[in-house]
DNA sequence: GAGAGCTTTGAATTGGGGTTCACTTCTTCG
DNA sequence: CGAAGAAGTGAACCCCAATTCAAAGCTCTC
C-alpha cells in the first residue's frame, strides 16, 4: 500500500469534475446540448477526452447532471420569488410567471436548451421531471386559488399544463435566436411578458390581474 | 436515341415515389420519424436503399416532404372544419380546438411527431412553418373576436401562440405513449379536450363557451 | 435482338461523435 | 529514491445510419 490519495488531493478531484460540468454547462448556455460534445467538453478544460470517463459515466450521464443542475437553479430562482411573495394565489401565480419569463428571455439560449432543444432520451428525462416540477408549483397554486374562489373551478393540473404551455409557446419565437450572439433584452420582451401575464390570468378566471 | 420512357414507366415512377412516401409516412405514424430509417422505408416497399436515392435527394428530402404533406393534412383538416363552422369567433375557435385535439388524441404517435419529436433541422424547418400556419389561423379568428368584442381587447398573435402551446402542452401527457401499441381513445381524452376548451375560452376573455 | 440509356441493387464507404485502453505521468509512502 | 497504485492521455476503435457507385437488370427504339 504505497499510494494513498491525500485530502487534497482528494479535493482536487472534485474540483476537477466540478470544471467538467462548469465547463458542459457554459457550453450549453452558449450553443445548446448538441455543441456540449465530449471533446470539447475537455477542451474547455485543458484535459484529456478520456479523463472525463474518470469523472463521469459517459456523456449522457455528464449532461444528465448539467441539466439537473442548471434546471433546478432555474426551479429555486422561481421557487424562492414565489416564497417571497404574498400568499394571494394571485400574487403568486404572477410572481411565477414574470420570474420564468424574465429568466428565460435574459438567458435565451439556456432557456430554449432546457425548453425545447431535442436531446437524447437520459436528458428528456431529466426534462420531464422539470417540468413536471414546474407544472406542480403551479398546480398547488391554482388549487389554492380555486379553493379560496379567487380563480374559477377548474382542474388545477390541467390548467397548470395549459399555463406552462402558453408561457413557454409564447416565449419560443423569442427564445429561438438562430446562432450569433445572445440578443439585448429588447423593450418589446416586457410586452410579452405582460401579454402571457393577461392570458394566463384570463385563463383562470380572474378579471383583475391584481 | 435508343431509350424514351412511355408513359406508362412515367407513372410507374411516380407510383414508387408514392409508395416511398407512403411507407415513410406509415412508419412515422407508428414510431415516430426516428425509426423512419432509409432501410426500413426501402424494405417496406421491398426495394432497394439506393433506389430511394433516385427519388429523393436524401433522407432529409423525403422526411421533410413527409412532414410537409402529413401536417397539411391535418391543417386541411382544421381548416375544413372552421370552413363548415358559423361565422361566430367563438364558434370558429371551438371548432379549431375541438378538431385538432381531438385529432391528436386519436393518432397520438403522429401528432407526437408533428408537435414535439426531436427531428433534424430541414424537418423542423416545416415544423415551423406549420406551427405558424396554425397560430395563424387562431390569430385570425382571434382579431375577428377581438374587433367584435366577443373577445378581450389583446395581442391575437401572442394569444394565438399561447392557445396553440396550452392545448398541445395539455395533450403532451397523452400524446406520449412510449412504445407498444396506439391506446385506444379513453373517455378520460374527452375531459381533457373539454378543459382544454373552457381554459382557452375564459382566456379570451368571454364567459359563454358558446 | 442489339445496344443505348434509364433504373435498381446492396456492399462498401463515409462521417462524426462517443468510448476504450495501453501507456505515460503523477503521488504517496516506506 | 523506488515501488505501487491513481490519474491523465489521445490515438485507435466502435457504432450506426446515411450515402455512394460500379455492376447488373430493364425498357425502349431500330
């Protein structure tokens, strides 16, 4: 037993496979999932192709994590404003949807590879439990909002559906910026927003949109 | 000049072509265009892979015209039904969500093509088209409500965009059968089609859903 | 039926990543 | 220092479906 790795050491490793999925994820923000390929991946960090099979399982399993990880900072940004707002169902529902809108059209790119981008299936299944999460948030929501008769009787998970896909179809012209830089936030984005904040309120039945 | 194809051999040709065609679009509706294979489409017309080749310029070529002709066939669908529907926006929309939902809930697999499979990007070039096809025709009858009063006052391009993405996010659950075979329509589908209906009417803005 | 010109065939080629693994380079410890 | 084992390297390999193309088969005219 001539080798035994230090703390240090230790440590290193981790940071390490923290730069692999700093790296995967900064090239996800910039190009999407399809430009995140293992090559350039290690690249990005001055390492091996093959190191990050130390680190990782293989690519799907690497890109697995970044999604979780990216879609679950997105998640707590959301879940946190929510907490921070009233208990007005309302209040809530708005403080949803502009914190998910503004995010998504401040990092287009980001948005539309956790939104829509096709990938392969271990990632559409990390997708699915996001959005899944993101339908539940506003299920609760909604419940609440029947409940208390501040938003009409209706199924609160299919509304929550019918929510997230109006946000996200409105939303996807605008988060669909071909290649080139990431566009400026343009002031026409606020019309947006306010837009999917008036159909959506609509939709649930309320006439004042607090 | 030895050789100038008849008529006949013309229309032989031209029956391949369909029957290409044909193939693919079946194994599309059955699996998806993921399995829509050069192989296998040339096997299910018991020919040869090169030959495909002489009709089409490329797998792309012929999934695209695939897409193309598959997606205005639902659109006609849609649009024969609004043709036959009254005058009343109201009406008109009903209809629109009504027929295409209804439709997508009975060839799931295909609609789940249409709508939502990760495809190649000449493929999703039509998919955009014909995603802008259908906001388009919502957004018409949307500003026609809208200047009758019958709607809220709004943006009927962004509500157009907000309704398509409601009724096909509400659908995803269903549309996504994984494999096995189509399941048969369950009165569960007629819920859903109806909430999908009342969400997308209080959204506009009118209390009567007809 | 000869032969010019389409069409068909399917094995071989291509292409582009992911993945492997024999080898090299570190680290640690006696 | 030197042995033992961990970590890193990257060219070779694999996978898989699209695509090619030279040879074989057909159709049609004379």
């Amino acid at each position: 037993m001539a080798y035994r790795p230090t703390e240090t050491t230790r440590r290193n490793a981790e940071l390490k496979r923290a730069g692999f999925l700093r790296a995967a994820r900064s090239l996800v923000a910039e190009r999407g999932f399809g430009a995140a390929t293992v090559a350039a991946i290690a690249a990005e960090c001055a390492a091996s192709v093959g190191s990050v099979y130390s680190y990782f399982d293989g690519r799907e399993d690497l890109l697995a994590e970044v999604f979780r990880s990216a879609a679950s900072h997105e998640l707590d940004a959301v879940r946190t404003a929510v907490a921070e707002a009233g208990s007005d169902p309302r209040e809530r529902l708005d403080t949803v949807i502009t914190t998910f809108a503004g995010r998504a059209l401040r990092g287009r790119r980001m948005a539309w590879a956790l939104l829509f981008e096709p990938v392969t299936p271990a990632v559409e299944a990390e997708r699915l439990v996001y959005r899944r999460s993101y339908t539940e948030l506003l299920a609760a929501i909604l419940r609440d909002g029947v409940a208390d008769g501040v938003f009409a009787p209706q199924d609160p998970s299919l509304a929550a559906s019918a929510v997230m896909g109006a946000i996200s179809e409105a939303l996807i012209g605008g988060l669909r910026p071909a290649d080139g830089d990431e566009p400026a936030p343009s002031p026409e984005d606020k019309a947006i927003v306010e837009g999917i904040r008036l159909f959506c309120f609509r939709a649930l039945g309320t006439e004042e949109t607090l």
